[in-house]
C-alpha cells in the first residue's frame, strides 16, 4: 500500500501565520495592561411598575367656537387671528333689519296697550269700566312685555362678544358674508390654562383615577414633567374601548394648543432587571455594560428600556448574578484586567 502524503500550498501558510500572530499580539498586549480599578454590583431581578406610553394631544381647558344665532349681513369683524381678547369684547356686529322693525313694532304695541290700561283703570275708577276690562287689558300688557323682551333678545344676538379672556384662533368669516343660525364665525381658545386629551386603555382603567399623576413628555422636548389626571370618563368608548382623560398641565407650561405628546402611565407590576445609568455607555449607537469575568472586563451588548430614576431597565444582554463595572478609574476594553474596589 503506498502512503498519500498531502502538502498545504505555502501561500496558506503565509496568510494563516500573520494571523495568528497578530492575534497573539493583541492578546499580549491585553495582559501586559495594568489592571483599572473599578466599582462594580450585582445585578438582580426588581419588581416595577410597567410603563405604557399612550399619545395625547395639548388642548385648552376653555374653548368656544362662536356662532350666529340670527339671519344677518356681517359687519364688522373687529378681531384678528391670534388677537387676545377680553371677556366681553365686541367680536362680530352682524346688521338684521327685520328683527330690529320688530323691536319697534313690539314696543309700540306695548306702548298702546300701557295708554290703554291707563285709560281703563281711570274709567273704573269713575264707575265707567268693568273691572274684567281692566284685568283683560293688564294680561295683555304683560303679554307685549314678553314679546318686546324676545325681539329685544334676538337683537342682541346681532352683536357678539367675547365669552372668556383668551385668543382668537380661527376665523371662519369676512365681513360682507351673510350669517344664518349655527353657522361657524370664528374659534377662541384661553392659552393660559392647557390640559393633554388623551384616551387610556381599558386594561389601565383600574389603575387610573382622578388626581392620579402620570408623566408627560413633549417628543421636541418644550417641557416634560409631571401633571395629575383632573377629568377621567366613567365609561369606555364601545369602539376604541378606552376611556377619555384630561391632564391639567401647570400654568405658564410652555407648550401650544394642538401639539402632541406623550402620556407615560404605570401598569401592574412586573420583575425587570435593573442596574445604575452610569454603567451605561455608547459606541456609536450601540449601547453596552462592562461586567467582571474573573479578574478581566467582558463587554456586553445591551438593549437598555425605561429610565427609572438613575437606574435604567435593560431589556437584553445581561442576566441575573451578573457582576457589572459601574465606575472605573479609566476607560475600559473587552479582557482588560480590573481590580475590585
């Protein structure tokens, strides 16, 4: 039997060769470090409450939308988008001929109708008039009284005012248009006093009630703080099955009407791994830990979660009984060796 006897090509061996002694290399140098000291913990398993982030939308707590009530030529606009207004300014001055024709013709039949029981009551008085004239002539008076009273009403409906202190965010109409009852003229809003609508899940609903604080974040960070639930709907909405809240946001908060944000609510309590922010770094966009193998530094690869306080929740990349750097005299590198304050 003859013996197969195979030779690798040189050019292998050249490339493998270089390898191994970079790698050789590295490794050395590695080991050659000093060691850093660091600070390290224990990781453990922490019981939390879950966080849900729900959207909301910034809205004012007073907002009316201002509409006619009678048939009319508007007139007068004296206001202006984004104006600020005074409870009681003068808004719209719309013109109604024939309800003013009305307020003339009402008052003059109630002028008649006072002569006239005037007339009645001196008559009785002398013993020419029934007491039933009389007191037919004083139903009637009172009878144009109202009906002076409800032309009198309808005319000041032609003269429209502000109903609260706020601005004008929108305007429907010009001057010259023709009005008719329900139809939209203009929008105002009290900025000064803000809330976020937002509808929570019925799943949340047990754990939510008035005057429950939530967290509210503003995605282009205007403001993010804390705020209490002030309305909350007894019942859920049959499609959507959630529940309408409101979250009244403190006064001067520099936020606008319409923007979006972000509502963070605690669900029920769940187990989560959590370790101190600072043990925490970035490279590039990869977040990672540094935990302690021995008497040398393992980098980690983490995906880190909610922020509670100055612990953050890591999702994946470490385990339980896992021994993290949480500071150390230097920056670290994967096999570096540490010593343990």
């Amino acid at each position: 039997m003859k013996s197969l006897i195979l030779a690798a090509p040189a050019s292998l061996i050249l490339l493998t060769l270089p390898a191994c002694h970079q790698s050789t290399d590295e490794s050395r140098e590695t080991a050659e470090q000093p060691p850093v000291s660091v600070q390290t913990a224990s990781v453990a398993l922490q019981t939390v409450a879950n966080r849900v982030e729900i959207p909301g939308t910034i809205s004012p707590v007073d907002s009316a939308i201002i509409s006619a009530k009678v048939i009319g030529t508007i007139d007068n606009i004296p206001v202006s988008l984004g104006q600020a207004v005074k409870r009681g300014d003068l808004l719209v001055n719309i013109i109604a001929g024939e309800i003013s024709a009305k307020v003339l013709q009402a008052q003059a039949q109630l002028d008649q109708a006072v002569r006239d029981l005037a007339r009645e009551r001196e008559l009785l008085n002398k013993g020419a008039s029934t007491s039933e004239t009389v007191k037919a002539l004083e139903d009637r008076e009172r009878i144009l009284q109202a009906v002076v009273s409800e032309a009198e009403t309808m005319l000041s409906y032609t003269r429209i005012t502000a109903p609260f202190d706020g601005v004008i965010t929108r305007k429907v109409v010009s001057e010259g248009d023709l009005a008719s009852p329900g139809m939209r003229l203009l929008q105002i809003e009290n900025s000064s006093a803000l809330e976020v609508e937002t509808d929570i899940p019925e799943i949340l609903a047990p754990l939510i009630e008035v005057g429950t604080e939530v967290e509210v974040i503003m995605p282009g960070g205007e403001w993010n703080g804390r705020a209490s639930i002030s309305e909350l709907a007894p019942g859920a909405d049959p499609v959507s099955r959630t529940f309408n809240a409101r979250i009244a946001l403190p006064n001067d908060t520099p936020v606008r009407s319409g923007q979006f944000a972000r509502v963070r609510l605690s669900g029920h309590p769940v187990d989560a791994i959590l370790i101190p922010a600072s043990a925490v770094t970035l490279f590039g966009q990869i977040e990672r830990v540094f935990t302690v193998e021995g008497d040398r530094a393992d980098l980690r690869i983490v995906k880190t979660g909610a922020v509670h306080g100055d612990q953050v929740e890591i999702l994946a990349g470490l385990d339980a009984g896992d021994i993290i750097v949480v500071t150390a005299d230097q920056p670290l590198i994967d096999g570096q060796p540490v010593e343990i304050n």
